[in-house]
C-alpha cells in the first residue's frame, strides 16, 4: 500500500493549478469581458446631432398634458451623425458633463451594458466626463449615495448580467419630499443629466422628473428595461418605434432551455406533466416566446383567454331568445377543461404526460378573478388612506380579512349606493379555496399592484385541473391509449386470441393504433362485468392475467411537478442580442444627453430587422402615459403593451397548438433551443416573435 502523504492545505491553496481551477474567473467570463459589441453605423461618426421626426404621433391622454406640460410637446428625435459638424454642435458634444445613472426595479440582463456604452460615448466625447452610479435604486438619489464609475469598474462588468455594480432598488419618487431631495442630489453633485433604466414605473417617473428638473437645468433621460416585454411603443398610425425593451431575450432563452430540458425528461420517464410558470405578471410575451422556442404541449396566452366566447353557450341563449353573458370571458372553471381535454387527448395517445408553459398573471385575464383582485384594490387602498394602520396591520389573519369582507356585505344591503362588495361577491369568495383567499388579500407592492408571483397560479389551476380529471377518470373518459401491437403481443404470450378479446375490451378496436378501453370498464368490477356480459370468462373463471395487466396499463395516474421560471431568468448573462442592444442603448443615450434631449426614452427602431437597420431614437415618455387605477387613485403612468393577438408571433402559435399538442401517436415536436452559449455562430440574432413578426412586414 503506498504511503499516504500529508499536505498542508496552504500548499494545495497555493498551487497554480488549483487556483486556477477554483478562481472566480473562468474562461467564459474573460471572453465576455473581452467583447466589444458592434455599433450602429450612426455611432461611427465623430458627432452626433438630433432630427426630430414629425410623421411620428400619440394620442394624448389630456391629464399628462396638466401635469407634464414642460415635456409634452417632445418630438420622437432621430439621431444623426456628420464627420464636418457645426461649431456648435462640436462644444455641445463635447462639453464636461457630470451624469448619474441608476438601475431602477428588477434586474434585466444587459444593465450593465447600458453603463459600458453610456460610458464608453462620455470618455471619448471628453475624458473629463463623468459617470456617478446612484446605489440601490432611487433610494440611492433620496439619500445622496453613490460612486464614481472608473474604466476599471466599468470593464469588470463588461456583457455581464445582474445589476450587480450598483445594485438596484423599488423606491419610486412619488412624493413632494422626496422629488426635493432628488433635486437636492443633483445639485450637490452638479449633475447634468439624470439617466433611470427601469420598467413602465420607473420611465413614469423619469417623466415626473425630467419635468420637475428642466428648470434646473438637470436632463432626464429613460431606458425600457423589463424582462416581460411589457415596454413596446407605437406611433398612433400603428408604427412600431421600440419592438422589445432589453433583458427579456435573455429571460425567455433561459426559461426556454430548462423547459425543453422538462420536454427531454417528460418524454424520457413518461410518467410526468410538467407544469411551468414563467414571469408576466400582466402580459404574456415570455409564455409567447417560450412556447415557439420549445414547442412545449401546451401553453396559456392570457390575452387569448381574454378574448375567449363560448359558442356553444352563446347559440343554446340565442335558442331561447336570451343572451348568456357568462360566455364571454374565459372563467377559471372553464379553463380547467380545456386543459383537461388536452391531457385526456394525450393520454388516448398512450402519452399520459406533457409540458404546459402558464403566464403568471395568467388569472388577471379570467373575468371573475379580475372583478374580484379590482374590487379587492380599492378597498385595501381605500382603508389604507383613511386608518393609521394599513389593511393587513388592521387585519393580520384571514377570519379577520373575511370578517371585514361580510361587514361590507352587509353595508351594501343597508345602503343601496355602496356597491364595492356585495353580498354576491362575498358568497363567491367564500367558494374559493382558503389559499386562494390568502393569495387575493395579500398586500399589494409599493406601487400598489398585486403581486401576482406571490400567488400560486398553478397550484389554483391544476387543483381545478386534477379534481375534473378524477371526475372524467370515474366516468371511464380519462384513459390511457394501449399501442396496438403491445396488447397484441401481450395477450399472445399467455395464449389467447387477442382478435377475440378486442372487441370486448376496446371501444375503437377497429380503428387506431392506438386502443381505448371502454368507458363502461372503470374498474377490475366492470372489467369482470364486461366479459362475463360478452361470454369472454365464466362466472367461476378469473380474468386472465395478460387481459387484467392491459387493464391496468390503461388507468392513468395524473403526477405533476411544478416549475417557476422567474429570478434565474433575469439573473442570467445576456444574449448576444441583449449585449448588443443594451450597448448600443447607451450610446444612444448619451447622444441624447449631448443633444440637449430631456423627458426622452432611448430607444432603438427596427430591432426586428438585422443590426444593420437599427436606428436609434428618442422617444417622448409623456405621451406614452395613461390614467391608470393605482391604489385606489387614478394616475398617470406609462402604458404596458400586452400581446397582439392580432400578430404573426400569435397567430403562428396558434395555428401550431394542435401540431404541438402532438394528441397521436410518434413523437413530440419539441424543440431543443440550447443554452445561452454568447460563442459560436449558431446562436438566433433576436427573439422568434420579433423574427416572425419582421417576416410578415416584408
């Protein structure tokens, strides 16, 4: 035996080979640092300038004309570049400038390269410019903490994703105290420029303080950031002016790869539906986006829920000279049978497993939770403005939450005009499951929204899912598939004629490859009841064993595995494509910076087409914003864009649903997306849905 040595673990902690083995840097981190993004050709000239576009309009909502009168007149601006500019716009271009910037909401990869190219434009403009990092958020701005941003920070960051080099935060600026302080953060640090990467909250606000601070001479500029694709601008003629905000490529890659690793396994082990909800807490671009990166079995598009009629409900009404409101507008029972029909199709198939992608805000599109979570808004937010405590202080356990919901019942039964919660609406609630209950009164974010990632959509679903299940199993109509030539050799095995046995067992014995046993066969009882009926055994006889064993193989049991796809997502590396269009954003920005831009979104048009045809933009925020219920109060905030179902990328889905679906018998069509791999050629140029929607335009 040879002799065990003993090392010091300094020594192996000091060997080159180890410590390269275990550094933080690795070989894929050194190349994404190394990578420098193309830009677009309006970026190779020394100097930019500003056009603005006049064939570009909003409909404008007349509140945001009240409140944002200094910013509500901003055209969409072109950026254009010269190598033989105007003395003025060589000292505008480079002047010294002091910009701060700051990550506002949940992390979208290629943040950080937001700060690369807005930095990278400042330095060479004039090596005295600089970049202050606003940390945790807006917070960051109240309080007056930041950092320089130096070449060396900036490099370390370089196509990484996470918001990691000044972190992030959801403060909002909503208040007159804090828009002072704001201001007063600016002035201390003698910024001239303000820029906020966030969501449709976060551009809101810039709006707000590009208004507040135009006076003090400190622009502010947005970028649209959020994985959920939720920031898309048109003009009002329908023409598309940013297709896609940044992260949201790399989220829905992400997801997708890991559920078409769900898509390998389910069709490897066959015994599992895999549930999987991905982030879209009001629209469903990622579950779009999935579905065509995987071609998973299933996939629920809210909007489309939406826009659901029931025709059969709405024929057997107009029979009767009635109209049946209920049948418009998917309801969450329904649903579940849709479902249900899907998996009962498979499992004829002999596939008693499956995929089933689900938006997270998914139940903001079914009529009867939406009434409910609306209602449920205003009177959470009413009893927050008129008490010292807040709802959930007030009212800490459920019994207490419920006993306030029938105290409001009762209130509309005295008074005929207080409408908020009737006694309709608390027998409704109190038919729902007690989690569920949980999950509606559950206290709404800072901006007063339901927090629909807190809710167990799935776990709601598939309750409803595997309760019919369980019925259509009892009533013999949920089975699974037998292939034809496993019966035929099962039953030859122990001797028996299986053309004899056919006919008795199977309802479609003549026609699939696939055999369906009887609905009147729920049980070993029926089976015996069946061939007793059709002289296959004798009374005293025992059900053959190959002809019990086929039985058993046709019960299915309905296993599931629930899946989210949210946090990972947006914590990935980006793209290519996010790397690129988040660099080029920065850019973008700074030449509206430079420009004199304020209340302005960096944008960059025609990200549907190949780079050569990105056009970057400046898109006015105020117009974009709407009169929304918030808290209880109607406020201006910028618009989210939800799912055309309307557009190519849906209707394509659409049109697949059935080919994915994949009710028959050979394989499924699922799709391999691969990793995020950032190297290599083979990796797509942009998102399917953007791919498919620049076909149909050509």
């Amino acid at each position: 035996m040879p002799e065990n040595k003993s090392i010091a673990i300094d020594e192996l902690l000091n060997n080159p080979e180890i410590q390269k083995a275990t550094s933080k840097v690795n070989q894929e981190l050194l190349e994404r640092r190394e990578y420098r993004p193309p830009v677009c050709d309006v970026f190779k000239k020394p100097y930019t300038f500003l056009e603005d576009l006049d064939e570009y309009s909003f409909d404008i909502d007349r509140e945001t004309k009240n409140q944002l009168p200094g910013i509500i007149d901003n055209k969409v601006q072109a950026i254009r570049s010269t190598d033989s500019p105007s003395e003025s716009i060589k000292e505008q271009s480079s002047k010294p400038r002091r910009i701060g910037i700051v990550f506002s909401g949940g992390p979208a990869p290629g943040g950080h390269n937001v700060i690369s190219g807005l930095f990278d434009a400042a330095k060479k403009a004039n090596p005295d410019n600089k970049i202050f990092g606003f940390i945790l958020g807006p917070d960051g701005i109240i309080k007056n903490e930041s950092m320089e941003l130096t070449q060396d920070i900036v490099d370390r960051y370089r196509n990484l994703g996470g918001f990691t080099m000044i972190k992030t935060g959801r403060t909002k600026i909503d208040t007159n105290e804090e828009m002072l302080l704001s201001k007063q953060t600016c002035k201390k640090l003698k910024l001239d420029a303000l820029v906020i990467v966030g969501g449709d909250d976060s551009n809101t606000n810039a709006a707000f303080l590009a208004q507040e601070m135009k006076n003090d001479g400190v622009q502010v500029i947005g970028v649209p950031k959020t994985i959920d694709g939720d920031i898309q601008v048109k003009g009002a003629k329908g023409k598309v002016l940013c297709a896609m905000s940044f992260g949201f490529h790399t989220a829905a890659r992400s997801f997708s790869k890991d559920i078409s690793n769900l898509c390998t396994d389910s069709s490897s082990d066959v015994k599992y539906w895999h549930i999987c909800k991905v982030m879209g807490r009001v629209a469903s671009h990622l579950a779009l986006e999935v579905a065509l990166q995987t071609h998973a079995n299933m996939t629920l598009i809210g909007e489309d829920l939406a826009d659901y009629v029931d025709k059969r409900r709405v024929e057997k009404a107009e029979k009767q000279g009635t109209i049946d409101y209920t049948a418009y507008g998917m309801t969450l029972r329904h649903l579940s049978r849709l479902i249900c029909d899907g998996i009962v199709r498979r499992a004829a198939a002999g596939k008693n497993f499956g995929v089933l992608v689900i938006p997270e805000g998914v139940l903001e599109f079914i009529n009867e939770i939406q009434i409910f979570i609306t209602k449920l808004n205003v009177i959470i937010a009413e009893y927050n403005n008129t008490h010292d405590k807040t709802f959930h202080k007030g009212f800490p356990s459920l019994e207490d939450k419920l006993g306030y919901l029938r105290r409001l019942s009762r209130q509309s039964r005295e008074d005929k005009n207080f409408a908020v919660w009737n006694t309709r609406d608390d027998d409704l609630f109190n038919d729902i499951p007690e989690f569920f209950q949980e999950g509606l009164l559950m206290e709404r974010d800072s901006h007063g929204n339901f927090q629909f990632s807190q809710v167990e959509t799935d776990k709601i679903i598939m309750g409803l899912v595997t309760d019919y299940l369980t019925i259509l199993k009892e009533k013999g109509q949920y089975k699974i598939g037998i292939e034809r030539e496993f019966y035929r050799q099962t039953l030859e095995h122990d001797g028996l004629d299986p053309d004899f046995y056919g006919p008795v067992l199977f309802r479609n014995y003549d026609k699939n490859s696939y055999l369906l046993v009887k609905e009147s066969i729920m049980s070993e009882k029926t089976l015996r009841q069946e061939l007793l009926k059709e002289n296959a055994i004798q009374k005293k006889e025992k059900i053959p064993e190959a002809v019990a064993a086929i039985y058993k193989k046709s019960v299915p049991k309905f296993k599931t595995q629930l899946h989210f796809y949210g946090y990972d997502g947006r914590g990935s590396d980006p793209s290519r494509f996010d790397c690129n269009y988040t660099y080029n954003l920065g850019l973008t920005v700074f030449s509206l910076i430079a420009n004199g831009a304020t209340g302005q979104m960096a944008a960059i048009k025609n990200l549907e087409y190949d780079f050569s045809d990105w056009k970057p933009i400046g898109i006015p925020i105020a117009p974009l914003m709407r009169l929304e219920e918030r808290k209880g109060k109607l406020t201006l905030v910028l618009e989210k864009s939800i799912v055309d179902t309307e557009s190519i990328a849906f209707k394509v889905v659409k049109a697949l649903r059935e080919k994915w679906l994949a009710a028959e018998s050979g394989d499924d069509d699922y799709r391999r997306p691969g990793p995020i791999r950032f190297t290599g050629s083979s990796e797509e140029d942009k998102p399917i849905t953007l791919q498919l929607n620049a076909i149909a335009k050509r």
